[in-house]
C-alpha cells in the first residue's frame, strides 16, 4: 500500500462505491434470517424426529452446499453476479419456507433440505466476484473484511431473532429465512450492477478477458502450486475453526465449567471482531499478504494452546478465544481476498473452488474434531489445532507470496562487420 493511499476505516467507508455497500446491506440482510445450518438439528429433533435423522439433513445440507459453491462459480463466469445472486436467492427462498411443510415427509425434507444448501451457498462466489470488481484495487482487501463483519453481525443477531421467533412458533424460523432470501433476491435484482459474464468484461488494465472453458481454467489451477498451498492452508484453517467450534463447548463442560462460560465466549469474540477486524485490517494492508498469512495462524494457534490448559483454570478459555479471533481478524481479510486479485478469466472460478473446498472442511472439521477429542482427550485435540495452524501458517508463506518477476535478460550489442567500418 502507498503512503499516498488513505487507508483509515472512515476513508474506506467513504470511497466505498454505492454497489458495494448495497451487496453488503444484501448479505446482512440475507444472514439475519440464516436458520436453517445452526437451527435445523433442534427444530426436526423438537419436531420429534431422531437425532441421527436430524444429523443426516443437516449432512445433506452441507453436501448441497459444497456443490452449490461450485455451481455459484460457474453460473457467475456466465451469467454475471448479479444474475446469479438473484436466481440462487429466488430458487432459496421458497425451499427453505417449504421445510416446515415436508418434515413428516422424510425423502422430501432430505431432498428440499439438499436444495436450500445448494442454492444458498450459490451466491457466495457471485458475491465475491462483484465485490472484487467493484472496490478500489487499493481498497480490496478492506472491503473483503467489510463482508466478513457484515456476514458476522448477521450471525450474531441472528440468534437472538431465533429465540424470540422460537418463543412464538418453531416454524417461524425457516419462513423468515425464506423471506430474507427473497428480499436479497429483490435487493440484488434492484440495485446491483447490471454485468454480464467474464468474456463481455475486460481485465483491470483494459485489454479484453480470453475465453477459456471450465477444463482450461481448471487445468491452470492445478499446475498452480501456490494456489493449491493456499488452498490447502484454508483447507487446514476451516477444518480447526468448525472442529474448535464443535469440541469448545464439550471441552469447557467436560472440566466442571457451567455452560455460560461458552456464552461469554461466544459474545467476547463476536464483539471484537465486528469492532475491531476494521481498524486492524487498516494495518494489515500495510504487510506482505504472506506474512498476514503466516502471523495470523500462528496467533491462532497460540490461542488453541492455551484451550489446551482449560482444566487448570477458565481465565485460559478467555484467553485463548481472544488470541484466536485475534488471529482471524490478522489473516482473514487478506486470505479472503486472495483469489479475486485473479485475472478475470480464472477469477469466478478459482473463487468457487476456494468456497467449496472451505464448505467440504467446514462439514469434516466437526466430525473429526469430535472424534479426537473423545478418543485423546482435550490437549491432544487443541495441540493437533495448533499444530495445523502452524502449518497453514507455513502454506501461506508460499501460497501468499507474489513471485519475483525474472530479470530481463540483456540484449547483446550489435556487432559491425569487420572491414565495413567508414
């Protein structure tokens, strides 16, 4: 970043373009009414299914979810974002309304619960994209935090509209799920720019995008080594977040802790990263994208050490989640942003592998994360977390890092024929 270049959080927020701040007033509205991941086990097993059933819908949710990045990415290429975002939102709405209405039909409930992860994750990857294409280059990275805190404030209000709704009626949940998807399809369809897909677009410096097909542009990615070692370490990092996630609470109840202690986790956590992931991200910009990389998971791990010490006294759970926010609010944005500093050719694409890879992590980390903990105890879960952090951490150093541009090679003077010389 250039010392010309403002990067305090009110000069962002004042240069961010009218299209941003939509897609992001969109994405908060969308994550407000976010029910169906974090709510559905209770509902079906309150609705008087078995735990296990509820554990195979909300699998299927997750399957869905892993394919529709993949989808989002495709149809984003092709259509543009903002086709994309209202077609995905449009599908989701009345899917995830219409769960209530199938659950005493089995089949259909794992088929419509399938459905609404497809079509929900699908506008992740357009979301990405525009955004890519709408902010400042120098603001890029800001504004991927900006979506982080926007999709972070959804998650942590969205609970509490859970327990009143639930107060009322269980089945409240889903119809307004259903209807803030339909007003993100309606606010997408109304605001958001009107592009099209990749080959009507041009590059950042002008010069139109080449056509390449899907085989093409996934065939550049695997012979992309610094993209799989990026890959890789979110692939490393999503798995020890959901797994913490998972294990957390146990872990705390497991040594004698009462259950709000988890709370106060929770809220500690939601609230400095919502107010504090800007102002440090003004900071990070400032870095090398691989030494944000490479700190951030370090800090983390740190953090999940000191989890492994929560039997000694729970001053170590607090601590611990501090660092590990901490370390997400240090790596986050820059990780984040990573693919859509792409060509425009591969951006789509390349973004939709990122989420689908990270949604595949996110639906193992708990299952695993359950399993060693049960079968090694709490240290030996929290030091595998911190040993795979570090490892991301490392991944990052290579994945991150703008490789060095070959020095010209010197061409050689013309020699004069001898005996030409005037």
């Amino acid at each position: 970043m250039t010392g010309g270049t403002r990067t305090g959080v009110f000069a962002v927020l004042r240069a961010t373009p009218a299209p941003v701040r939509y897609l992001l007033a969109g994405m908060l509205v969308n994550q407000l009414g976010a029910f169906v991941q974090t709510f559905l086990v209770l509902y079906l097993t309150f609705r008087g299914h078995s735990a296990g059933f509820a554990g195979v819908c909300l699998a299927a949710y997750s399957v869905g979810a892993i394919f529709g990045a993949m989808l989002g990415g495709e149809l984003t290429h092709r259509f543009g974002g903002r086709t994309t975002i209202v077609v995905a939102m449009t599908c989701a709405a009345p899917l995830v309304a219409s769960i209530p209405l199938v659950r005493g039909v089995p089949g259909a409930l794992l088929a419509v619960v399938a459905l609404s992860g497809l079509a929900i994750q699908a506008y992740r990857p357009a979301a990405a994209v525009l955004l890519a294409e709408s902010m400042p280059e120098a603001h890029k990275v800001m504004g991927f935090s900006m979506m982080r805190i926007a999709l972070n404030i959804g998650a942590a209000v969205a609970p509490l509209l859970a327990a009143l709704l639930i107060q009322v009626n269980w089945d409240l949940l889903f119809w307004l799920d259903g209807s803030t998807a339909a007003l993100w399809a309606l606010l997408a369809f109304a605001l958001l720019p009107r592009r099209t897909g990749a080959r009507d677009r041009t590059e950042a410096d002008g010069s139109p995008v080449p056509v390449m097909s899907a085989r093409a542009v996934y065939g550049t990615l695997v012979r992309d080594t610094r993209f799989l070692c990026y890959l890789l370490a979110g692939v490393f990092g999503m798995m020890v977040y959901a797994g913490s996630v998972a294990v957390l609470p146990l872990d705390i109840v497991a040594a004698g802790y009462p259950v709000g202690l988890y709370s106060t986790v929770l809220v500690i956590s939601s609230v400095v990263l919502i107010t504090c992931e800007l102002k440090i991200t003004t900071y990070i910009v400032r870095i090398p994208k691989f030494v944000a990389g490479l700190a951030g998971n370090l800090v983390s791990g740190l953090g999940f050490t000191l989890y492994g010490l929560i039997a000694q006294h729970p001053f170590f759970v607090l601590a611990g989640a501090l660092l590990a926010v901490s370390g997400l609010m240090i790596h986050g944005p820059s990780t984040s942003a990573h693919p859509a500093t792409f060509p425009v050719a591969l951006r789509s694409r390349y973004i939709a592998t990122k989420e689908t890879l990270a949604g595949l992590a996110a639906t193992l980390g708990p299952a695993l994360g359950v399993f060693v903990w049960t079968r090694s105890g709490g240290p030996v879960f929290w030091g595998c977390c911190a040993l795979l952090s570090l490892a991301a951490g490392c991944l990052h150093i290579y994945g991150l890092r703008t490789p060095r541009a070959p020095e010209p090679v010197p061409r050689p003077e013309p020699v004069e024929p001898v005996g030409e010389r005037s």
